[in-house]
C-alpha cells in the first residue's frame, strides 16, 4: 500500500498508507485528515478536498481534465500544482508521494 | 456514568458527526444505530454511477470500513430504535433493549414518499432511496428493455439518464406541466426537456397515473388519458417525507421536521438532530428551511457534534447541490425559491453549458449552473460572503465571471 504524507498550511504532517485505486481524498477522509473535506463524495462536484501536489511528484500524478481546471480557477489560494485530490487515483509510483492542503477549503 | 452518545440512523449525518465527534475531542463512547444492514453509504451514486454499475458496493462507503474500528464507534446495524425514553436517558431497540446515552444525536433522514397506486406492489416496481432497492432493480435492467419512471424530478431525471446510458428505452411521467417543477426556472426545465429528448427519453408532462399494470410482474403503466406505456421496470421518484416520528413521540417540537436551533438542538438540549430530518433557521435566506441535501446532512452534523463537545456555533452554511446526467455537470447554489428574475448566462436552447442565475428584487439567491463550474463556484463564494452581483455583467458570457462580483 502506497504512502501518502499529508502536510497541513502550518507544516504538520501524517504519514498514511493507503489503497492503491483509491483516491487522495478518500484517504485522507478515511484517516481524518481534516484538511480535506470531499463534501460531494468524489465526483468532482464541491471542490472541497482541494490539495497541492508537491512538485517533485507532479509528473506522476495524471493531469486534471477542463471540469477540475475550471474548478481549480476558482478555488482559495490556487496554485500551480493544485489539485482536487478526489481526482487524483493513487498508484504505486505514487509511493511516498506528499500532499500540501490549503488552510482552508471554503 | 461515562459519556456516551448514540446516533439514530446511520447515514451521511451520522457518519459525519461519529468523525467530528472524535475530530473535536470526545472522549467517550459512540454508537450508531441504523436500521438498514450496511455501514454508512454514500446516497447520490444509487441512481447514477452505482445504478450503472461504475461503482462497487465498497466504493459507496463513505468511510473505509476499519474507520469506524480505528476511531472506537460501535456500530449497531440492521437494529431498529422503538423509542426514546428521555426521562432515564436512554433508547429502546425493538427487541427490548435498551441503551443508556448521554448525549443523542437523531440523523435518521427521510424515506420515499409512496404513492398507492393501483399495481405498486408488482414485482418490477421500485423507489431509489436505499441500497437494497437499488440492488433489486438490477434484476430488471437490461439492454432493450423499457423503463418507466413516475416522477420528472432530480432523482427522475438520473436514473432516466442512467437507464439510457445502459440501453433501456424510458418515458418519464410527470404530473406537472414541466419537469423539475418544483426547483427550477422554466429556463432549465426546458433544457432538460430538450437534453433528455435528445438523449430518446419520452417525456410526457401533465400527464397522470392511472394504475401499474401487471399480473404478477409489472408490464406497464396506464396513464389518466386511457394510453398505456410497456414497461419492464417502474421507478417511482415523487419526493421524501422527513422521519421524525421517533423524536415526536419522545416529545420533540415537530414543525415540518424535527426542529432544532441553530446549534442543532432540539427542545431538549442533550438530544441533537442533524440532516434531512431537521427543520432549522438558515440566516443567509433568513427563514426555516427542512433541506434534502448532502451539504446540509455533512454541515449540520458538524455543527452538532461541535455543541456535543461544548463548543457553541452557529450553524449559517449556504445549501448547495449537484446532479449528474449524461454529460451535465449541475451544480446548484443557493436555494432559488421565491425568484423574481432569471437570468441566463451562455446558451440554453441549442448547447449544453449554460447558467441560470435566480434574483429576488435585484440581489441574487441562487445558481444553477449546467457545466459552469466557474459560475457555480464564484457564485457559491459571493453568496456565502455575502458579495453583490452585477446583473448585466452575469448576463454577458464574454465577460469573465469573477468580474461579476463585487464586494
């Protein structure tokens, strides 16, 4: 199971193992990271579990389509790797992979 | 006694007030009591992606199964609560049990309003709102069979899409002289008409049940104008009732929902209620509103689970909802009950990206924007913050809609 280390706006960070398939934001719901909140439950709805995928890791990661593009446009803090993490399936290339999240997702 | 809070009804309130119970530092002791056999189940993908087989039973969970082991809550499934004895503080189940609380969390939603019509009892005929009923209408689905689905509401229009989307031919009835009546503009009525059309949906408006027909299983509908349409399969999808008569009968204040103040109690301040099942103030709209939504089960509940643990906040969330069909991205903000004017933003009547802004004396109340996620999501900001919209601006589709708004 890939890791995932999650790191909240002030520097804190959680090491979880998750799922290869599943999303980001599954994982972090399913561990309580509370930095991403995935209202809509994954389907690219709600832009609440958006997360900054650290750029050492971006080429890994499949890029967004025109619905999360939009989406990220207008989301608090936009980044350029900016990412809603229910659109991003973990793989294992994505072992060891770590998650920026935004101080707040509203 | 040690701290323990039960929940009743084990759906999206419930499974987000368990998490930000422990989230906001309760110690003590958690239960979930849901009459249904399964863990905490997202609802929205049963007359979509699960419907057509995109997502696994696993896949619906709103959390992992080993969340609730990991985060010591005790989840006591396919158990039906009797009552509430709020005198010694405690649940009766139907077998006789009883369960001491400290505090009481009610979530238990809303079930499908059912209609008696002649033949609803024949095997064939269905409503969307639970697991078990989506997983029994599989036996009925299949390429080049017929659908008929009562009702042109939201959950109406997706399972039509759904149903599409794996062969079926589908007639919609519905009773009003539009679909989506009861929630939309004209506008978006008419474009979900011509979208559904285009898609070979058979929509018939004005039009009433007269019986299903059928021996044992359903063959069709017959219609009040004497016409009867084939079918294989009839889903039925004509609104929700909110479940309240547990907390009546323990004595709640009822008023179309189990009331509760803005901190998500009710009369009786160790037992909460959070979710479909509420009636609550919304200041934003500044009056009552009993909400059939995601956002409102997740948002309350946290509410909840803040006062649970002595943290007082006052529950002020912008509703918001979405649906998808074929290829349309709905996404609404706000609640646009009460609208005086629409406008529209992009085309409604030959494209498939378009948005609806609703204004009540000039200000904006709401947003349904069809594969807009920039409009919904600025609107959805601006709303909540309370920003002002400049009318001709949200009507201009070359200007960028951030500049819509301003402060």
């Amino acid at each position: 199971m890939p890791l995932i280390i999650f790191k909240s706006h002030d520097g804190e960070t959680k090491e979880v193992h998750a799922e290869t398939g599943t999303s980001i934001m599954q994982a972090a719901v399913d561990n309580g990271i509370d930095g991403i909140l995935g209202e809509c439950g994954g389907c690219c709805s709600c832009a609440t579990c958006h997360c900054y995928v650290d750029p050492a890791w971006v080429a890994k990661v499949s890029p967004a389509d025109s619905t999360e593009a939009d989406m990220l446009e207008c989301v608090l803090e936009p980044k350029e790797t900016s990412r809603l993490s229910c659109q991003v399936t973990l793989t294992d290339e994505m072992d060891g992979i770590i998650i920026g999240m935004p101080k707040s997702q509203y | 006694m040690s701290e323990h809070c039960i929940i009743i009804g084990a759906s999206h309130a419930a499974a987000q007030l368990a998490s930000s119970l422990r989230q906001e530092g309760w110690e003590g002791k958690i239960s979930i009591v849901g009459d249904e056999p399964y863990m905490p189940y997202h609802r929205p993908p049963l007359s979509k992606a699960f419907f057509v087989g995109e997502k696994t039973e696993d896949e619906l969970l709103i959390r992992a199964a080993n969340f609730y082991e990991k985060n010591n809550i005790d989840l006591l499934l396919g158990c039906r609560v009797s009552r509430i004895d709020r005198d010694a503080k405690k649940i009766i189940l139907q077998d006789d049990a009883e369960i001491a609380y400290t505090k009481l969390a009610i979530t238990t939603g809303a079930r499908v309003r059912k209609i008696p019509f002649k033949g609803s009892e024949l095997a064939g005929v269905f409503y969307m709102r639970d697991l078990n009923d989506v997983k029994q209408t599989h036996k009925f689905t299949g390429k080049g069979k017929s659908a008929v689905i009562i009702g042109g509401g939201y959950i109406g229009l997706e399972t039509a899409a759904s149903l599409r989307k794996i062969g079926m031919s589908v007639t919609v009835i519905e009773a009003m002289s539009r679909v989506l009546q009861r929630v939309t503009a004209p506008e978006v009525s008419a474009f979900y008409t011509r979208v559904h059309t285009e898609e070979g949906v058979d929509i018939r408006t004005d039009a009433g049940v007269d019986a299903i027909t059928g021996d044992q299983h359903v063959d069709g509908v017959r219609l009040s104008d004497g016409t009867t349409i084939p079918a294989d399969l009839v889903i039925i999808g004509v609104g929700v009732i909110p479940n309240i008569e547990i907390a009546e009968a323990a004595g709640l204040t009822i008023d179309n929902g189990i009331a509760v103040d803005e901190h998500a109690r009710t009369n009786d301040h160790d037992i909460l209620a959070a979710g479909d099942c509420t009636n609550h103030y919304n200041p934003i709209y500044q009056r009552k509103l009993r909400l059939e939504s995601v956002q409102n089960a997740t948002d309350q509940a946290k509410i909840a689970a803040k006062t649970i643990c002595g943290k007082l906040e006052v529950y002020n969330a912008l509703p918001w909802f979405w649906s998808d069909q074929y290829d349309l991205k709905l996404q609404i903000a706000g609640l646009s009950q009460g609208f005086d004017q629409v406008i529209i933003r992009g085309d409604s009547e030959s494209s498939r990206s378009f948005a609806a802004f609703y204004l009540c004396e000039g200000r904006l109340i709401a947003v349904d924007a069809i594969n807009r996620p920039k409009e919904f999501m600025t609107t959805k900001r601006a709303l909540s913050t309370g920003q002002t919209a400049d009318p001709i601006k949200l009507a201009d589709d070359s200007i960028d809609i951030k500049d819509a708004f301003t402060n």
